[in-house]
C-alpha cells in the first residue's frame, strides 16, 4: 500500500478532500459538535451541521475555522483527524502527503498553524498553497505561461482577489467578506425591517433560494419562518429577491471595490491580458445570481462563472499534487 496523496481545501464553511487517483472523496461541512462539560467531540461534518442552533444546553455546534484560518486549534485537529480517517487516508504503512489551501494574505503565523494541524494528522510532507493559485488551476486557467489571469474566489469566510502570471501571484488581496457575512447580513437585515428572528440556516437558505445581488434580475418570493422580537411566538413573512439584493448590496459593493483595487495595481501589460480573458469567479459565492453580471458592469470586463465553482479549490489540489514538481520547493 503505497502513500496517498492528499489535496485539503480547508474551508471556513466545507471542507474538500481529493485523493489522487481517486478524485473528490469527502465534502462535508467544517463544524464538530462537542459536550460542553467533558470537551469530547460527538459529531464532525454533515452531522454536527444538523445540530447548528438547535443543541441542548450540553452540546456546543463549532466552526473551528474563521475567515479561512484556525480560530480553534485542537477543534480543528480532531476534524481533520476524522475526514483523513474516514476516507482510510492514514493507511496501515503510509503516511500522506498533504496539499492544503489557505487564503493569500493570511500571515505565516496562521500558516504554521494550519502546517501544524495537518502534520498532526500524520502526514508525512505538508504543502501550503494560497486558495486563488490553486481555484485558478483548478478553474482550467493555464497560469503558467507569462500571461495575466484574474480569479476572485468567493469562499465562506473569505474573498480572495488575484492576478497570476508565470505560475505566481503578481497582486492579490484576501478580504473577510464572504459567503458569512452574507447570511449575517440577510439576518440583520430581517431583524431590522420586520422584527424578526432567524437563524444561520435559514438565511443560507434564502441566499440560495431567492438571493441575488443584481437589482431586478430575479423575481421570487419565500416564506421565512423564525421568531417575532415584539411578541417572542413564532411567525412567518414572506420575502422577496429585491429585499435580499439590498440587503447583501453593501457587502458585495466592498468585493467590487476590492477587485478595483487590485485590477489598479496590475501591471499594463497583465490589465490587457485580463481585457482579453475575462475574470473568472469561483467558491460558493459565485453560485449567487447575477454575481457575474454585476462585476462585468462595474468592472468593465467580461466575468465567467467556473464550471464548478465549489470544488474548484480541491480539484485544483488534484491537479498541483499530479505536478508535485511545482510545489516542491
């Protein structure tokens, strides 16, 4: 039984692992669910994702990732310890090499630790790759040759803009402005206007239903249940996409003035290269309607959604450990 090797895309919202030779084998939610009192984790993943805002006093749901680094070391060990033993990573006679993803401008602090968690899991060699390197390759951008290309991947904790060429990042910028924040605008934004209490899940749940950051692009209504402030019972509202594009608006006008800051800072000859190409966005947060149109009209520049934008991270991981050669330094 030979080593595999392993590719982690470490997100703050999911967590995709891709073996080689065997492709995506694992994505599930980045939450454990642990008690309270003994500190014992009881469930990883899809199942402790269930248990978000809906335990009992003794059992606490954790993310132990924030903005795409660790907030909670030992939490995040345990996670990674169960998804590497869930998909047999840690064979009888090998220990893996692991490639995992982190966003561009975290410091080498929160580098180490993410190195660190991984080593711990008993691999055998740890690689770190900054997420809008390997969303790039993993979206089929060639950026190896000496030519620009622009990817801002929109994850769940975190927007990470960049412009590559020759195989590295030339400019980049990473913001903590991300799938989250989004549904914990779309919270406020009902706690505001209609008193209304809802959870994580379901303002998830509307951004994908009905959401939209493009004004008069979609025009779709759903009901949203959670708990009325004034009266403290329970009661449902019906909202439309309107009233989530306007809640989601400052946000995502932060995003774009991100991009122009960093399209600002690019060299002439890599600005035209990105004219001719286009920009390519990918994570979760492309999957919101008329993200691409939105960029393409405040951006002047053609924007394309990738193919799959969820699993562009780790099927780029798959690509680079085909290419260890590239990474090993």
């Amino acid at each position: 039984m030979f080593a595999k090797d392993i590719g982690i895309d470490l997100g703050t919202a999911n967590v995709l692992i891709y073996v080689k030779g065997q492709g995506i084998v694992l994505n599930e939610p980045s939450v454990v669910a642990i008690d309270s009192e003994t500190k014992k984790p009881l469930a990883v993943g899809s199942e402790a994702r269930e248990m978000l805002g809906r335990t009992p006093g003794s059992v606490i749901a954790i993310r132990p990732m924030k903005d795409g680094v660790i907030a909670d070391f030992e939490i995040t060990e345990v996670m990674l310890n169960h998804f590497i033993r869930k998909i047999n990573g840690k064979s009888f006679l090998s220990r893996p090499r692991i490639l995992i993803c982190c966003p561009s401008n975290i410091t080498q602090v929160e580098k180490n630790a993410i190195k660190e968690a991984a080593e711990r899991t008993g691999a055998k060699k740890v690689f770190i790759e900054e997420e809008p390197k390997v969303a790039a390759v993993g979206a089929g951008m060639d950026i190896s040759k000496p030519s620009g290309n622009m990817v801002i991947d929109i994850g769940g904790g975190t927007t990470d803009i960049a412009i590559l060429s020759l195989g590295g990042i030339v400019t980049s910028s990473s913001i903590k402005i991300a799938g989250n924040v989004f549904d914990a605008d779309i919270m406020k934004y009902i706690k505001d206007k209609y008193k209304l209490l809802i959870g994580d899940r379901t303002a998830e749940e509307i951004k994908i239903s009905i959401g939209t950051v493009y004004s008069g692009n979609k025009k779709e209504k759903m009901e949203v249940r959670g708990r009325d402030l004034v009266t403290g019972l329970p009661h449902t509202i019906t909202l439309c996409s309107d009233e989530v594009e306007e809640a989601l608006r400052e946000s995502v006008y932060i995003i774009i003035h991100k991009a122009k800051n960093v399209l600002e800072q690019t060299p002439p000859e890599l600005a035209a290269d990105i004219i001719d190409k286009g920009i390519v966005i990918t994570g979760g947060g492309a999957l919101i309607d008329g993200f691409d149109q939105l960029l393409s009209h405040e951006l002047k520049v053609p924007v394309f959604i990738a193919e799959s934008p969820l699993t562009c991270v780790v099927e780029g991981t798959g690509i680079l450990l085909d290419n260890i050669h590239l990474i090993d330094k």
